[in-house]
C-alpha cells in the first residue's frame, strides 16, 4: 500500500491539518494531526496577506521557513501516530500558506502566492515533498482554485443523484457532482473569515464556537444587501476569491456607510452571508442537487449548519463525517490526493473548474534526497 501525507493551512490560519493515508482507498486518514499556529507566525502571515509592509520579500522568506519547520512537526506526529518509518511514505503534498490571490489580474495572467519552502521539508522529513499546485493551472490560463474538485469527484462522487460539496474554509468553495459524472466547482464567498475576524475583534476569541453569538442575534438585512452587492456574487465561473477581496477592511467600508450596529447583530449578519453566498450559488448553478455534504471548520458551526438546511429545503444537509471522512480533515486528505496524482502523473486540476485551457499536472518536486 502506497502512503501518503496531505498537509493543509487554509485561509482561516488556525493551524495545520495533516493527515496520513491512502488517498485512492475509500476510508478514512489512518491518521490526522493539528497543529495551531503559533501566534506570532499567524500575525505575521496575517501581515503578509495585507500589500504595502516593510521588507516584506525578507518577511515572506522567513515565514515559509517557519511554516516548513511546523509542517515538518506535523509528519513527525503523524508518523509516529500511525508507528511508521518516513520511509513507508510515497510523499507528502503540501499546500502553503496563501498570502496573495490574483488570477488573471495585470497581465492576463496573474498570480497566487503560497509560501512554503519545500526544499527545507523535505530535509527535515526525509519524504518527497510536491507543494507549489495552483501555478501551474494560472499559467494554462485557470484561476488556480478551488482544486480540491477532482478529489471531491473520486471520493464523494458516482452517486444517483446529483450532489455537491461545501467546503466552508476561511473562504467557501462549491464542487457540483452530477449524476451524469460531470464536474463543476467555483469559490462562492467567505467562509469562517469575516466571522473570525470579527470574533477577535469583540469576543477576543479567535472564532464563534457553534454559532452561539451569532445564533444570539438576528441579521441585519439592510447590511446584507449591502454585502450581497459586491460584484463577485453576480459575477460567472471560474472564479475564485480570497483575503485579498474578503477581510476586515472591505466589512468596515460596509459598516461605515451602514451606520453602527449591535456587534452580535453584525455577527449574526455575517453567518447569513456566507449561507447566503453558498445556498444561492448552489441554486443558480446546480438547481437539481440532492444531498449537500459541508466540510472545513464551518462543518462544526451549528448555528450555520441548520440556517443552510433552512435556506435550502429539499436538499439533504450533511457533514462529510456521514460520508467517512471528517470535516476537519477533508482538504490535508484532497491534498495528499494531488500529490499522489502528481507522482503517477495524472492531472490534478479540472478545467471546467478553473478555466484552464487543459488538463494540467500540478505542483512542483523537492526530492528528498
């Protein structure tokens, strides 16, 4: 049996997700760790995210070596977790930390950002390391995301009945799996990073356990409005969005033309954005879909959980868990996923996705020796 390692920090940057499998099998991660930022490496990349900082190539250079030495933790905890040699593991994908976004932007074809350094990975774990993924598609014309997709369609796929994937990360994406077996998928929104934000900034927590202060108010519908009219909801896939358009700068613009508002309200505002923003985009794009299955930290917001079945009736709400995979560990496993397509040469990305004008083999190897 061929072993794999996915390592996954999202764009919520609470940690790393990583876990050990056999991404090809239908079962769970034989093992899965997290790791939390430590706080000064999360201020840093929160920095990172924001353009204008001082010395920032020299920052971005230190930060992914950081990154790499808490990834590399993570492999040692997972192989001794499972009692394996770091020679039982074919390789390891890893995603980065995204700190820019910008596809098709300035030339035509953009940028994306992922810091990680790959080459100090693979020293410290003694394992292949693929890392780099979305660059490659960005330069076959595609937005570079979401890619998680084609593993959303090995693992999650071949129903009868069309079905569909909500990953609710930082940022929320949508994988559309019809029965024909077709594949679609487009970013839709923010996921938990408004939220977060905004937990920090008046809880001092750095996320809303289960809704509950969100679940305590009621929304604003006119702040809604507002938010709804940023042109990214109305605009046609492919698309993909990140910090770069979602973050606590764009809500306060909001807030300032809005006039003040209770702090729960506003939460509670937020968690119907990010339902909003998703259910719409389901409705719009795959009006057929039966069972939606949600993964990504929002899988655990209660609160989110049951204003999704609200807002979308008929159609069967449900964490991936059901399905044998957990929430929490869904995109580190569809990572390990690319990295095994990687390494037996198959394309990683979808282009009906993406946009990119083929199928492409994504990512980039740092041998271990």
């Amino acid at each position: 049996m061929a072993w794999y390692i996915g390592l996954m920090s999202g764009s919520s940057l609470d940690g790393v997700d990583g876990v050990l499998a056999a991404p090809d099998l239908p079962q769970p991660p034989r093992a899965h760790v997290h790791a939390p930022l430590p706080q000064a490496l999360r201020r840093e990349l929160l920095a990172l995210n924001t353009p204008g900082g001082l010395d920032e190539l020299h920052r971005a250079a230190l930060a992914e070596g950081a990154l790499a030495g808490l990834y590399a933790e993570v492999v040692r905890a997972l192989l001794a977790r499972a009692a394996l040699p770091a020679s039982a593991v074919r390789a390891i994908g890893a995603h980065g930390q995204t700190v820019r976004h910008q596809p098709g932007a300035f030339d035509g074809i953009g940028y994306t950002v992922q810091l990680l350094d790959g080459a100090r990975l693979a020293e410290a774990s003694g394992i292949d390391v693929v890392c780099d993924f979305r660059r490659r598609d960005l330069a076959a014309g595609g937005q570079g995301a979401p890619l998680v997709p084609a593993f959303h369609a090995a693992r999650f796929g071949g129903g009868d009945a069309d079905t569909a994937v909500l990953n609710i990360g930082g940022i929320a994406n949508l994988t559309l799996l019809g029965r024909d077996g077709s594949v679609r998928g487009l970013d839709c929104g923010p996921g938990n990073v408004l939220m977060d934000a905004w937990s920090v900034r008046h809880l001092g927590l750095p996320y809303d356990e289960g809704g509950a202060w969100a679940a305590s108010a009621v929304p604003d519908e006119a702040l809604l409005a507002r938010l709804l009219a940023e042109p990214f909801f109305a605009r046609s896939p492919p698309k993909s969005t990140g910090r770069d358009l979602f973050h606590a700068g764009w809500l306060d613009a909001a807030l300032g033309v809005h006039g003040a508002l209770p702090p729960a309200r506003v939460q509670a505002t937020l968690l119907e954005l990010t339902v909003r923003a998703a259910a719409d985009a389901l409705r719009l794009h795959a009006p057929g879909t039966v069972r939606l299955a949600v993964c990504g930290g929002g899988a655990f917001n209660d609160a989110l959980m049951a204003r999704l079945a609200a807002r979308l009736p008929g159609i069967q709400v449900q964490s991936t868990g059901v399905l044998g995979v957990p929430p929490d560990q869904v995109e580190a496993l569809a990572f390990a996923w690319l990295a095994k397509a990687f390494v037996d040469g198959r394309p990683g990305n979808v282009p009906a996705v993406t946009g990119a004008v083929g199928p492409r083999r994504l990512g980039a190897l740092y041998p271990a020796r």
